[in-house]
C-alpha cells in the first residue's frame, strides 16, 4: 500500500502525480467515485476530487455563463463577453474542469 499527504504535482493540469515510482498519490478511479456516489458520501467527494486535488477559484458572469477574470486594478471580476463588472461572482472548482471549459 502506498500514500501521500502531498508531494509533486503534474504543471498541465495541477493535480497530483500517478505512480509509487514518482511519489504519485492514490488516485480515486471512477468505480471508486460511484460507490461513494451510492453511499451518499458527498462531502468526502468534494474533499477527495476538488480540495486535495486542484481547487481553483474562477469569475463567472451571471448573465451570459461566461468565465471572466479577476482585474487586479479594480480589484472586482470582469466578464470577457458583456466588458462590465456588475453580475460577476467567484466560484471555486477544479483547475482541470478550468482547463476543460476553456
């Protein structure tokens, strides 16, 4: 049995490594997930595929679903496609769903 509470991550994707040889963590696969889908273990879900793993805070427009992004010089969100600050809010998901929907 091998375990990790944390060590190199991969730089694409932000998650951990696979593999005892690259002090990878264990990896929860998708029988894995369904049986906590099943079991109705839904905070150990959020905490195994989003918190330990690549948790990322992204701005989303109310209006058009769009990500934006956070401006610095504002210091508030800004929607790429409405230009405006005014219905954007901070959400949190994994950096590889990031990379997904981008």
């Amino acid at each position: 049995m091998h375990a990790r509470g944390n060590g190199p991550r991969v730089m694409l994707t932000r998650q951990p490594t696979e593999g005892r040889a690259r002090k990878g963590g264990l990896r929860v696969g998708e029988m894995e997930r369904d049986c906590l889908i099943a079991y109705g273990a839904s905070m150990l879900i959020f905490e195994r595929l989003m918190v330990s793993s690549d948790p990322f805070e992204v701005q989303v427009c109310r209006k058009c679903g769009l990500l934006g992004y956070y401006s610095h010089k504002l210091k508030t969100g800004i929607c790429s496609s409405c230009k405006n600050g005014d219905d954007v809010s901070t959400m949190q998901l994994p950096y590889a769903c990031k990379l997904l929907i981008q």
